[in-house]
C-alpha cells in the first residue's frame, strides 16, 4: 500500500441545519475508526487554531484513496482536499 499525505478542509453550507452537522461527525468519528483499524488510516492531526486536518493515509492508489477510503467519509460532500503522494525518504529514521 502507498501512502498519501492529505489536507482535508471541511465546510459546511450555508443553511444546513445543527442536527444534520452532528449526525454526519458522529458517523465521520465511527468511520475514521473502521478506517483505521484497517490501516488505511494512518495519522491524523489538527493544526492549532485551524479548521483542517492533516493525515497520512493508505491505498494501493490514488485511485482508490479517492474511491474506496476517502470518498466513504460521511463529510466527504462538504471537504476539500489536497492529497499529495509520498514515497520513503533514504534518510527517514523510521525505517531504520
């Protein structure tokens, strides 16, 4: 599997209403889990004082990232996203 750098900005529209809001975070927190007890969910963080997360997440493409992983998130309507493709540095510690 290949690992994705991903920037994920969530806006909601205008006129959505509260109830709807809470329904799909609490299923985005359900997902994220089912996710990552799959590996394809590696890491996620918030920026301080952001609105937007950033997680290195797993497929065998960026295909599939878009399809099958991200593209199930129940916010997914309302994110915008930068995926940016990683590949091992030589010089990375954790591989060592």
């Amino acid at each position: 599997m290949r690992e994705f750098l991903v920037e994920i900005t969530t806006t909601v529209p205008e006129g959505t209403g509260q109830e709807e809001v809470g329904r799909r975070r609490a299923a985005e927190a359900v997902r994220a889990k089912e996710l990552a007890a799959t590996g394809r969910l590696a890491r996620l963080w918030r920026p301080v004082g952001e609105l937007r997360s950033i997680g290195v997440w797993r497929a065998a493409d960026e295909e599939e990232l878009h399809e099958k992983v991200l593209g199930t998130l129940p916010l997914r309507p309302w994110m915008t996203l930068t995926v940016t493709p990683l590949v091992p540095h030589p010089n990375d510690p954790g591989t060592k």
